[in-house]
C-alpha cells in the first residue's frame, strides 16, 4: 500500500457521513468497485473510514479528520490533537499505524491568507511525516491572487519536493475565479505531483493536466466547496432539492430541475450508463442515490478520457472539451439567458487567445 495507488487512477472522491444523500456509502461502493481511492473528510473519519475498510474489501481509503474545518491555525499551534505527550508522532501511530488499512492526513489546521508565520510553523511541523500520511495543506483559495501569491510559492519553496495535498477554501466556490485558477496553475508547476481534493470535475481535470499526481472531487457540493472555519453553513436542504448532477456535454453541475427548464424544446440529454435521461428527477432518496451515482460514473470517465491523451496533449485537449461545452451551451441558449457553469466561465476567459471577458451566460464581451 501506498502512492502507487494513484499514479494508474489519479482521481478519487471525497465523501462525508453528513450528507442526505447517502453518499459515503454510494462513493466507498464505486471506489471499491473501481480502484479509486476515497477520502472519508468527516470528524469521525478515521473510524468511518476503518468500517468502510473492514466492510469492503479492495477499497483504497484514506481518513481526513479535518481539524481545518473548525480551526484557525497559530503559529504557535499549527497543528490539532497533538498537544500531548507522545506529540504528532503518537497522533500519527495511534490514527494511522504503519501497515494499516487507511492512509490520513497531517491533523493541520486552517492557514489564513498572509499568516506567513503559521504557515511556515506547518510546514516545518510536518516535515517528517510518515510514508502513509499526506501534509494537509488547507488555505484560504485568496492566496493564489496575485496580491498573495508570490508569499505563498515563497514559503512552499524551501519544501520542494515534499508531496502536499491541498485545499482552498472560502465562503463559497472557492476556486472559480480567474486569478485564483491561474495561481492554481502556478501552483501545480512549482510543485508538480502535489494533490488537490474537495474540488468540482472541472477544476480536477485541470489540475491534472497541469501536473496533479492526484485529485479528489466533491461526492456532493459541500465537498466541492469547502468553507473555511467560521463561514455560514449550507444550512438545510430545501424540500425539493436535488443534488447537482454531473452532465459532460455542458460541463455542468446543476440540478435536474435546472436542465429539465434548459431542455424544454431540446431532446433530454441521455446517461447511457444510468440508462435514463439526465433532466427527469423525483426528489427521493433513490433518485438523489442515482444523481450521485451518475456523478460518480461521469467524472470517473471524463478523468479517464483525459488521461488517455498524452501528457503532452492534455491542456489543449481540455481546452477544446471546454470550448464544445460553451458551444452546446450557446446552442441550447440562443437567447443568452442561462448563466454558465463559474469554474466553465473562468477556464474560458483564462484560455482565450484574444484575452477577452465573458458574460456570465457565456457571450464574448
Ligand atoms: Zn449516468
């Protein structure tokens, strides 16, 4: 056991016992089924994860406690739970033992944009973590605008070489903005082999074309948008909701309900894996399993189709996937009334040759 996991199977999904939809289970069933590896990101994610393992034989799991979620980290405490006598190295024995069936993260805690001083006590902290455990980098996503950026790779320098699985986190969607996908990019080149998780498919695909040795999408939208410490939660789910669903030919994650409005006068896009068309959903608990099933299928193959191009291929070759989706998009929307998917909007602006701006329903300004 160990990295060799990822490098046939680079994307993986990240799922938590929290969510309605009962997607830990659906997820921990289509990575055993698969080979991909899950990240249980829950607080109880070490005995979940252990469950899941002693239950489903062949799963690749790794646990994230996710002390990031609740806390800020200090310079003083960049790390949580390992205040004690035995110190990390007893945190690391006693979650994670050498040889065990799950693998874990460093128990880091939420770095803010421009605390240097804490970032540097984390980095430093975790240095010699073991084979089995992955340095948690959890940021704030404004760190990759330009204002913050070069501190950022500044303080990553000097650890070059070292593997960081990073998330970035803000109030809402934290990734789709033009500077922080650039910086994403920077990111990646500076330190490639670096992973990425609790992100949407787009922004996964993304960074593996740009160097990722390993992703993880969001099972559901809490885990493709993660809030930093403090942010107002997603509260309940309204009674008709749906979860959103995966569909590769707009490159977008919406409700069904959504594209059954998009689709009125259009044939019904149709999953031949799910055997069913994509815009005709009741708000059950089989049919949320079945959207999160879907989304689970969908990212698998479009990973899969990207990382059957060769390495050398793989920026344009997303360039023109991206490109195709805006088309049907524009397609299905003449009237330019239907707001683009934002990670969509912003890889389209960030890749255009002319440096033009786009409206948020996809019309070139
Ligand atoms: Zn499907």
């Amino acid at each position: 056991m160990g990295q060799d996991w990822v490098d046939k199977l680079p994307v993986g999904f990240v799922a938590s016992e929290k969510s309605l939809c009962n997607e830990l289970e659906l997820s921990a069933d289509f990575c055993a089924g698969t080979g991909r590896v899950l990240v249980v990101s829950d607080d109880k994610a070490v005995p979940l994860a252990m469950d899941l393992a002693g239950r489903k034989p062949g799963l690749k799991v790794r646990a994230d406690v996710g002390a990031w979620r609740h806390l800020n980290a200090t310079e003083n405490e960049p790390l949580a739970d390992v205040d004690n006598l035995f110190g990390l190295e007893g945190w690391y024995e006693q979650n994670f033992p050498l040889g065990g069936s799950v693998m874990g993260y460093t128990p880091s805690k939420f770095l803010r944009a421009g605390d240097r001083a804490s970032l540097c006590a984390l980095l430093a902290a975790t240095e010699s973590a073991p084979a089995n455990i992955v340095t948690r980098v959890a940021i704030e996503a404004v760190v990759l605008e330009a204002r913050f950026r070069d501190d950022f790779f500044d303080d990553l320098a000097p650890h070059q070489g070292r593997k960081f699985s990073f998330i970035f986190a803000d109030k809402k969607d934290p990734l789709a903005e033009y500077q922080r996908l650039d910086g994403l990019r920077r990111l990646l080149t500076l330190h490639p082999g670096s992973e990425v998780d609790h992100v949407d498919p787009l922004v996964a695909a993304d960074a593996l074309a740009n160097g990722a040795s390993f992703v993880a999408v969001g099972a559901s939208s809490g885990r493709r948008m993660p809030k930093r410490p403090g942010d107002p939660g997603g509260g309940r789910n309204a009674a008709g909701y749906l979860p959103g669903l995966f569909n590769v030919e707009l490159l977008e994650l919406r409700s069904p309900m959504i594209y059954a409005d998009w689709y009125a006068n259009s044939a019904s896009p149709y999953c031949h894996t799910c055997g069913r068309a994509l815009d005709v959903f009741e708000t059950t608990v089989a049919d949320k399993s079945v959207v999160i099933g879907h989304n689970l299928h969908q990212t698998s193959a479009h990973i899969t189709d990207l990382m059957a191009q060769p390495a050398s291929d793989r920026l344009a070759w997303l360039r023109d996937v991206r490109l195709d989706a805006h088309a049907s998009h524009m397609a299905l929307n003449p009237q330019g009334d239907m707001v683009l998917h934002r990670s969509l909007h912003k890889f389209l602006e960030l890749d255009d040759p002319m440096m033009r701006e786009m409206t948020r329903a996809g019309v070139w300004k």
